[in-house]
C-alpha cells in the first residue's frame, strides 16, 4: 500500500503497473489533495499582502480548511487502498455467512471512501468560490487549477461510488447511495460554473 510517503514516482509507478492498488480511488484523492495544496498557495500568497489586510478573516479560516482537506484526502488515498484490499480478501473467503458479512462490510467501506472523498472536494470547491475577490490578483490563476481539479475530483469520486453500486443488494440503498452522489455532483457543478467566470472576470478586469 502506497501512502503519501512514498515519492512522486514510485506512486505514479505503481498506478500504471498490472495490479489493483493504488487505484481510480486512490488517484482521485491525490488529484483532490493537489487542488487543496494550490488553493493553499493561493491563500498563503495572500495572507499578509498589502492591500489585502482588511480580508485576514476571511482568508486565514479559508486556509485552515483548504489545509484539513488536503490532509483529509491524503489519508483517504491509503483508505480506498485498504478497501479494495477488504473487499477482494472478502471475495476470496468460501461462501457462506462468513463471507458474506465481511463482503458487506468492505463493499460500504468501498462505498463510503469515495463519498467522503466527493464531500471533501466540493468542500474545496466552496472555499475557492469564497475567496475569488479577497486573494491575491496575481494568482488567480493558480485558483482557477484548484477550482478545475477539485471539480475533476469530485466527479471521478462519483465515479467510483457508481461502480460498486450494482454490489448493493438492496434496491432502496442503492437509490439512496445514488440520489445523494447526484446532488453532491448537482452542487459541484454549480460551484464550478459560479467559480470559473468569477475568476476570470476579476482577472480580465485586472483587479
């Protein structure tokens, strides 16, 4: 299992060999972790710049939670890893109650990872939103990537709840599951088509 200690290259590596982990999951937290550390750049260029004093309220709170995120999704790139690990360990045990309970489990752990995932990336999304008019004009830039990744973010952890849905042997929790990834996408969407035309307003205005 590769976690954020290992280097750049090594992950990178062992997403493109023949072998399950580190997967579609684990690549969509780490492309959310990167949109939450561009914002962060973003923000600490801001924090202190003169002329932006009078926005220190709303930047240095905005900073922490770009922070928590990143460090949230970081931890989730080694938690969809064991998930999968569960469920194919899960797969493997002879049928039976046994089995069949331990596949459950790691199928709603399978399930809930990439939610926590779309929750925290659209989390990301609101805070760029948010900071349009207080950050650093010269950087703009930088949070319109934060802005596109945590929008691609979002949009593969979706991907990766829909996949394990036809698992869920109950029709009404598969409606359930369904109906809450749509809205979390619903609000994404809206965030990310508020976002981007706001950034680039400001930036063209030159302000």
């Amino acid at each position: 299992m590769l976690d954020s200690s290992a280097t750049i290259g090594q992950f990178l590596n062992a997403a493109a060999a023949k072998q399950p982990t580190p997967g579609g999951g684990s690549i969509t937290a780490l492309v959310g972790a990167l949109g939450a550390s561009m914002g962060e750049m973003v923000l600490n260029y801001s924090i202190g710049k003169k002329g932006l004093e009078a926005f220190e309220g709303e930047l240095k709170p905005a900073l922490i939670e770009l922070s928590h995120a990143r460090n949230l999704l970081t931890q989730l790139m080694s938690d969809d890893q064991a998930a999968y690990e569960a469920m194919a360990a899960a797969r493997r045990l002879p049928p039976g109650k046994d089995r069949t309970e331990k596949f459950s489990a790691a199928l709603l752990t399978a399930i809930r990872v990439p939610q926590a995932i779309a929750k925290t990336t659209v989390a990301i999304l609101d805070v760029a939103d948010r900071m349009v008019n207080f950050v650093n004009f010269h950087l703009l830039s930088d949070l319109a990537v934060c802005s596109d990744l945590a929008m691609a973010a979002t949009r593969c952890a979706v991907y990766n709840v829909r996949v394990n849905l036809t698992s869920v042997e109950s029709a009404d929790e598969r409606r359930q599951i369904q109906s809450g990834v749509s809205l979390t996408l619903t609000h994404a969407a809206a965030l990310i088509q508020r976002v981007g035309p706001r950034i680039w307003e400001r930036h063209n205005l030159g302000v």
